[in-house]
C-alpha cells in the first residue's frame, strides 16, 4: 500500500506544532539515531543514502535524530551530492541548505531530533556516492528541516512521538 506523509510539507512561515505520528499501516512511526555531521547531511546536504550493518524491512515516516556521537573532521571531506557532480567540503554542503532553510543553527547539533522525511528501500548496491560498499543503503527521501527537538536517542529504528515545528 501508499504511505501518506505524516507531516506537512507546508510553507514554512506555517509556525503551528505538529505532532509526529504514524500513517502506515504499523500505527508507529520510526526515528533513527546518526551520528554528526551524517544526521546533518541528510537534512540539509541531500545525503540519500544512511549506512547501516543491518538491513531494515521497515519502509515509512523517519525522524532523523543527531546523535551525541560527532566527527567533526568529516566536515573537512570533499563530498559529491551526485555522481559525477561537483566536490565541496561536506561542512560547506551543509551550510548551505541551512541558509536555503533560513536556518541558523550548529551544524553538528547533537542529542535532537532536526529532520523528517520517509525511508523508502533498504540497497545492497547504490551508485549514490553516499553509499559505502560494505553495508546496507537505507534510502531517504522527501527529507523536510524541523525546529531542533531535544530528544534522547537510541540504536537501529526506535518508535517515537513528539511535536514539532517546521523553520520559521
């Protein structure tokens, strides 16, 4: 079946809570934990592709939470966002889609939650440069910035709720 988005992609100017819950069929909405500035990367960088040693079957909303865990010298990385595409500093990826956002915040925010968006296949092979070839591909799309919501993190997916607020 279709998955509905169990957040509104509305004009950001929009300042009401929202809260986060489930539109699939399992009635719960997953979040997973990663590490900085990767959790950064996928909200504001276009990084598709999650890393994991695990493969999930799950397909639906993720919240993208910043871990405590950080390594700040990835932020130095020259990164493609495509194949074949230009090569910046991962840190200078970053920032700008925070500026594009309106968003001024610490590009390695640790310990929140800062994104939506839905995790649409899990890859055993990807020609997204995001993807390491000694690992599953957990593909993210549909990525949407929130306000930063404090939040304790945990390993692989973990059900979550909470309200949220898209940038002003």
């Amino acid at each position: 079946g279709s998955l509905s988005l169990p957040f509104s992609s509305a004009l950001a100017s929009d300042a009401a809570m929202r809260p986060f819950a489930a539109s699939s069929a399992s009635g719960m909405a997953s979040t997973m934990t990663t590490s900085q500035p990767f959790a950064s990367a996928i909200v504001f960088a276009g990084k598709n592709i999650e890393n994991r040693s695990r493969r999930t079957h799950y397909r639906g909303p993720v919240a993208i939470h910043a871990g405590l865990k950080a390594y700040p010298e990835e932020l130095d990385f020259h990164q493609q966002l495509v194949r074949g595409g230009e090569y910046r500093l991962l840190k200078d990826w970053i920032k700008s889609g925070m500026r594009r956002h309106g968003i001024e915040q610490d590009p390695l925010i640790r310990g929140h939650i800062i994104g939506i968006g839905m995790l649409v296949d899990c890859l055993e092979k990807s020609s997204s440069p995001w993807f390491n070839k000694t690992a599953f591909g957990w593909v993210i799309e549909s990525v949407i910035p929130i306000d930063p919501v404090p939040f304790s993190g945990n390993l692989g997916l973990w059900p979550c709720r909470f309200k949220y607020r898209l940038p002003r």
